[in-house]
C-alpha cells in the first residue's frame, strides 16, 4: 500500500537558518509524483513544489527545494534563509501511478521560525 | 483570479442536525475533491468530480455523507444526522485537470470548521 511518513512532528529554525523537513514514501509504482504543500494558520493549504519521479533534477521554487533519493525513497523540502511567514504546518503527499485523483498525505510538520 | 470559495468558514450544529457545506472552486478547473481533516491528522479523501464523469465517492465514511456538484462548478457536500465524529475541517479542492502534477497542483480553499457539539 502506499504511504507517507512524517517523522517530525514538530520543528524549530531560526530565522534566516536553513531548515530540512523529512518525507519518505512507499509505493510499488515507478511512476509517481510527490508534493509538499504549506497550512498556515489561516487554514488554506497552499502548493509548495512538485517531484516527478522520472525527473533527473532536484525541484527547485525560489526558496524552495526538494532532496529526492530515489533510492532511499525519501522526498525531504529544503526551506533556505527560513523568515517569519514560514511558520506553518507543512504536508507532503504521492500522487501514484495507477489513481491520479487521490493523494496520498503525511500527517505534516508543524515549523516554528523564531526571530 | 479567485481562489477556491467554501462557505460558510465556520458551522456549529447540535448532533443529529442536517448540514450543507458548499464549495466554488477556481473558474475553468475540471476537478473537484473534498477533503476532511481531523485535529492532528493528514487530509482524508471524500469524493472527487471530473466533468460529466460519475463521481468517485470511495472516501465517504458513511452513508450519511452525500455531496453534488451543480453544472460542473459548484459544489455542496451534504451531512445528515451529524455525529460529534464528523467534526473536523473540511476541504475543498479544485485542479485544472485530473492528473495533478506540477502545472496541475491541487488548490485549496480556505475550509470549513464543522464542530458538531
């Protein structure tokens, strides 16, 4: 079955520090696509950065970026220069192969930026 | 442009009461999803709309759970009898195709808190 695990449950960055938050998958489909998406307290969920797994590079979106080992199955979301406005709940999740409809989500990361 | 809508933002009911939560998603977007999220849990898949499609409504915790979706925009995701389980937030998404991916992410509105007391 698919899945994905969250194993932080919570993390603190200073601000402007670089923080990593984990993700690993498991899935049996070779073809597949992974996404992080950011919950401030607002409540919106709000769409970070996508990962193909067919894709030779690491994704990149401004101050984002993802660190796919394919091989280790791991996903992790790289945030540089962390600011105030990160403070969030951040959620990665699969799309696989054979359902494009339902993602499948972590329970997420709670990210505490401190001044 | 405009977002995904949900109305109302909050919604508190007694138990065994009917509600309707009622969704507009972003202008041109093929596909709809409900979502649920309980406190402390990852996104719970409901029911999703493509087009004209028959709907996949695998998600739906029980019959009580029911939800349309008007002229492929608008959509009303209904609860009858409500139990103080089906508190949580509940989501609606939008995407401009079915397979999501990059250049079709899912986008999400804002939700609906649904406290059944």
């Amino acid at each position: 079955a698919q899945k994905i695990t969250q194993t932080q449950p919570g993390m603190f960055v200073q601000e402007k520090e670089a923080v990593t938050l984990d993700c690993t998958y498991d899935t049996s489909d070779q073809s597949y696509g992974l996404f992080w998406y950011k919950q401030p307290s607002s409540g919106e969920m709000i769409f970070l950065i996508y990962q193909g797994s067919y894709d030779e590079q690491n994704a990149t979106e401004g101050r984002y970026s993802l660190n796919f080992q394919k091989a280790r199955k791991s996903a992790n979301l790289v945030i540089s220069a962390s600011q105030l406005g990160d403070s969030a709940m951040y959620f990665c999740a699969m799309r696989g192969a054979g359902n494009n409809r339902k993602l499948i989500w972590g329970l997420g990361t709670s990210l505490a930026v401190n001044p | 442009g405009a977002g995904v809508s949900q109305s109302p933002s909050n919604k508190v009911t007694e138990k065994g009461k009917d509600v309707e939560l009622r969704c507009d998603p972003i202008s041109g977007h093929t596909a709809l999803y409900w979502y649920r999220q309980s406190l402390g849990q990852g996104l719970e898949f409901l029911i999703y709309f493509q087009g004209n499609s028959a709907p996949d409504k695998s998600g739906l915790p029980s019959d009580r759970f029911s939800a349309e979706r008007t002229g492929g925009s608008v959509s009303t995701l209904t609860i009858q009898r409500t139990q103080q389980e089906d508190s949580a937030v509940y989501l609606c998404a939008s995407s401009l195709v079915t397979r999501v991916s990059r250049h079709s992410p899912l986008h999400f509105g804002n939700g609906t808190r649904l406290t059944v007391t």
